[in-house]
C-alpha cells in the first residue's frame, strides 16, 4: 500500500496504481486513524520522510527509495533537534569535509518516527564550513547510526538518534543552500495537511462510540439522549465535524490544482493543520462531557481518541507557528482579491506533480486570493447572513486599526493579539471553504444543516471577539467594535430537533468496533 500510494508515477514502473494521489491519500489518512493514530503515525512520518527525497534531483536516491517501498520499507525524517525544537535555523547536525571529497556526519535528531527502522532517514543539517543547509540520506542500520530511545511512552516509536562519524558521499546529498531550506518547509507543507484528517477519523470513531454508550444509558429514569444539554453537546460535535471534512476536502481541491501562479492553498494547508485540528479536540472535548468517566475506560477506543487527539495540533509546527503563517495572508484576503477560475473538484486519479516542486517558500505576502464573498452570497440562510454581518464589522475593525499608527505597531509585535485576531479571520477562510464544498456536495450538507453548523460558528466567532476585547492593549475604538462583532445565532426548534433526529441520534447502533 505504502509503495502505491506514496511513489509518484513516474517511479512506478508503468503501474497506474503507483501515483501520489492527494484525494485518496486523504481517505487513507482517515482510515488508519479511524482505528488508531498509531497506525497512522508510520504512514505520516514515512510521507514526511519521502518528502525532501521526492523534491530531490538525485535520481539514483530516488529510484533506490521506490525499490525500498515495494519492499516494505518506512521512511522517517530528521529535521528537529531536542535544544530548538522547531526551531531549524538553528540545527547542529554538521557535516564536515573529508578526504576525497566526502564528508562525515554528526550530531543528534529528537523527536524522529520511524527512526529505529527507517529504510531511509531524510536528515538536515548544515556544511560545517560554510553553514549552508543540506539534506541527505542515511540508513538506520548503518554502524555509525545510532538508535538512543524511544522518548515516548506508546506504541509509535518517536526516535532519537545520533549519527557519529556517519560517512557522507555526494551520491547520499538530496539538496543544498536554499534548495534544502525550502525542500524542508515544502515537506512541512505536504505532511501537516495529514494532521487534520487524523483528526478527522479519530473524531469519527469517538463519535459513534460516545452515541452509542450515551443512546443506551438510562439516568434518573430517562436516557441521557433525552437531556437538552446532551443534544446540544453532541449536535455542536457533530456540525464541528461535519465542518472538519467538508473543510479539509475542499483544501485538497487547492493542493491538488496548485501552480507557481496559484498558491493559495499555503493558507488553506496549515489551517487544515490549525484549524481542523483544534476543532478535533473541540469534538472530543463535547463528546467527553457527554460520557464523562467511560472515557477513561481500557477496553474503549475514546481513551486512546482523549490522549491522542492532543498530540495532533503541537505536530508539525505549533497552532502558533501555523497562525503566524496564516497571518500573513489577511491583508490580501480581505482587501485585494484577484480574479482565478472557479475551482472544480479535484479528485480524479493522477499523480500530484506540484507538491514536488513547489518552488522557493518566501513572498508569502504577495500571494491573492478570490473573493470570499463569492461563495458567502450563494447562501441565504439566518445564520450565515449574521456571519455575513460579522465579517463586515471585522474589516471594519481591520480598517479602524491600521488607521492608529501607534496601536498598530505595538499590536503587531504581541503575538497574544494577534492569535485572536487571527482566530477571527480564520473562521471567516473556514466557512468560505465550506460553503464551496456544500454548493458541490448538496446532499451532504442540505440548507439546515449548513445553518445549524453557522449556528456554532456565530458562537466561535463573538467568542474570541470577546477575547480581542479583554486584551490588555485594544484601543478604545477597538473594543467598541469588538462588542458590535458578538452576535447571537438564529436559534431554530425544528431545525435543531431535525438535525437531531435525522443526523445525530440517527448514528446510534451504525458501527461497533469488533471485539
């Protein structure tokens, strides 16, 4: 499975079934982490490790690596460093000059799946004489590898390793200089996509248990399912999740269509990361306040799903990290949209070529996007159009703020600021994406449903708008604005108790996990 789905086609000795498909990797994604995220986890870390392999010009390392897959190797990728974390301006893996033009390898990598038996390790490091960046190669049975620990307490083996005196040959370079810094964020940008669709199977799986085990519980004479509060918990959790996918499968329309010209999926990628992910632990969170104390229960997949749901949102770069990359794009979002073709589905089954080739990772800033409001006035429903009055009051705060210089300024050094602010405008990326994927897919997401899940976000929204109110240095102008921003949603009798009949409750006894 690994060699079909993760050797692009070019390397699959004419088999039309080896190509690096993004819609079908996504499925793939859900499936193992539907049962756990531990099968998950070698599948992600062997794309990670693929990544700066694939995005190589060194054709004999790449025809070796699609030999090793049909074999049934993993891969892993070297890249963080135990003293600077994400940090990888700062990496101390040197290579040093040798005779006869080689070099020797060493220092140490922290937190590496797979490391213990990766056919492959991607590594970065630096050229100790001119500092410049390199990535290559090197196999964890090699004698001057050396396996340290596994620093985590499961079943995924997260390695640290050293490489002592590791002999390097030209032939074991994938990349230098920039062409190595930018094969290292370029893989980033491939694998943190997986994020949110383990998040996605993990909550799918939860869900059906927590429904089940709340459907079948009978408390002071009635069913839990029968209490208000338990069917606000869960229909909230299932308009999240529902959003979840809808999202992160119209985000994979964008990966999959993106060219040196179209780059707008780098603002769509970490938010399937940030965003989808915080949402699974929001999911959890609902559906644990629901079953309270079975969720700690051995013989239940919900305790693994509580644990493991956590770890997805601080992989691949933090939520903060991936903020202040989305961050970057707001202004052009809001204020300078440009003209593109509409955006079709994008699932049919070819080889992903831009993912390996995605080019140099500056000039973020300049990149455009179309106009949100395109996908916002397809719908007229009660809470989209209060979102829709929102997002006005939130350019509207934009504009105010840019007009005091003094504010501004201090504003943008705070990163505390600005991970609300940012909140705000991801919410509005969020519903856009998932209006475009509803207006493709109707009868997945029908008008009640869609209102019901914009119902949550007019909530989400006036949140961290009362958030960006109470921050220690919004102005005065400022904080009025934030209060016209917090809006109750259109509450709906019929359309919650439908939504509750017909999509929630109606899950009871669907799945059950064999034993």
């Amino acid at each position: 499975l690994f060699a079909a789905m993760l050797t692009p086609s070019q390397y699959g000795q004419a088999d039309p079934s080896y190509r690096w498909d993004t819609w079908r990797n996504c499925e793939y994604n859900e499936i193992l982490s539907f049962y756990a995220l531990h099968y998950w986890y070698t599948w992600q870390v062997t794309i990670l490790g693929l990544g700066p392999i694939w995005m190589s010009n060194n054709e004999e390392v790449k025809k070796k690596t699609a030999q090793l897959l049909r074999e049934g190797g993993v891969f892993a990728f070297g890249l963080s460093e135990k003293e600077h974390g994400a940090d990888i301006y700062s990496t101390e893996m040197a290579l040093t000059p040798h005779a006869g033009g080689t070099y020797l390898a060493n220092g140490r990598k922290y937190y590496i799946g797979n490391g213990n038996i990766a056919a492959l390790v991607s590594t970065l490091g630096k050229i100790a004489d001119s500092g410049d960046f390199v990535f290559f190669v090197v196999g964890s049975t090699h004698g001057r590898y050396e396996c340290i620990k596994n620093i985590v307490n499961v079943q995924s083996y997260v390695a640290e390793y050293a490489l002592n005196d590791y002999p390097i040959y030209e032939y074991d370079i994938l990349s230098k200089g920039q062409d190595a810094w930018d094969s290292a964020l370029n893989t980033i940008n491939v694998g943190k996509f997986n994020l949110g669709w383990a998040s996605i199977g993990i909550c799918t799986h939860a869900f059906y248990e927590a429904i089940d085990h709340a459907s079948n519980r009978v408390l002071y004479g009635k069913h839990v399912t029968d209490f208000p509060h338990i069917k606000q918990l869960f229909t909230d959790a299932y308009c999240r999740l529902v959003s979840m996918k809808a999202f992160a499968l119209r985000a994979s329309d964008y990966m999959r269509s993106a060219s040196p010209q179209d780059r707008r999926y780098l603002l769509y990628n970490p938010m399937v990361k940030m965003k989808v992910t915080t949402q699974g632990e929001e999911v959890i969170n609902l559906l644990w306040d629901v079953i309270a104390a079975k969720g700690f229960e051995k013989d239940t997949y919900f305790e693994m799903a509580a644990r493991d749901i956590r770890a997805l949102p601080k992989l691949e770069g933090t939520v903060h990290v991936n903020m202040a990359l989305i961050m970057k794009f707001m202004r052009n979002y809001f204020f300078a949209p440009a003209e593109f073709p509409e955006m079709p589905r994008v699932d049919e089954p070819t080889n992903d070529d831009f993912l390996f080739s995605q080019g140099a990772t500056k000039g973020l800033g300049k990149i455009q996007f179309h106009d949100y409001n395109i996908a916002y006035q397809t719908v007229d429903l009660p809470n989209v159009n209060v979102f829709k009055g929102q997002i006005e009051i939130l350019k509207e705060f934009l504009i105010a703020s840019a007009g005091d210089l003094t504010a501004a300024n201090e504003q943008a050094k705070d990163i505390d600021f600005l991970l609300t602010l940012g909140e705000l405008f991801t919410l509005v990326a969020y519903g856009q994406l998932i209006i475009e994927y509803r207006n493709m897919n109707r009868n997945d997401i029908p008008d009640h449903l869609l209102d019901q899940i914009f119902d949550v976000t007019v909530r989400d929204f006036s949140k961290y708008a009362l958030q960006l109110y109470s921050k220690p240095n919004s102005t005065a102008k400022q904080m009025e604005i934030c209060l016209k921003m917090i809006q109750k949603p259109e509450t709906n009798p019929v359309r919650f108790e439908r939504i509750w009949n017909d999509y929630v409750y109606s899950l009871k006894g669907t799945y059950k996990m064999n034993d």
